[in-house]
C-alpha cells in the first residue's frame, strides 16, 4: 500500500476541502495508493522544564 498524507490545520479544512476530489482521481489512478487526512491543532509550543 501506498499512502499520501493530507496534514493541514484545523484553519485550513475549506482549503483541505477542494483537494479531496482530486484525492479520490489519485486512488482511481493509482491501485493500491489511499490518502489520508490529518487535520491538526496547534497550540502554543513550550519547551518542557
């Protein structure tokens, strides 16, 4: 299997959105390829003590 990760922000969803379409042509075109979508959530990063 092969796999194409979608990692976007939570922010970015309408944008993540208008590529799923294409997402879909990928797979049809590609056997065994699937892509997945990880929307994230950022938070300010602190550096542990």
């Amino acid at each position: 299997m092969r796999a194409l990760p979608i990692i976007a922000m939570l922010r970015q969803q309408p944008e993540v959105n208008t590529w799923l379409a294409v997402g879909d042509v990928l797979e049809a075109d590609y056997p065994g390829l699937r892509y997945f979508e990880f929307p994230t959530i950022a938070w300010p990063y602190r550096r542990p003590r």
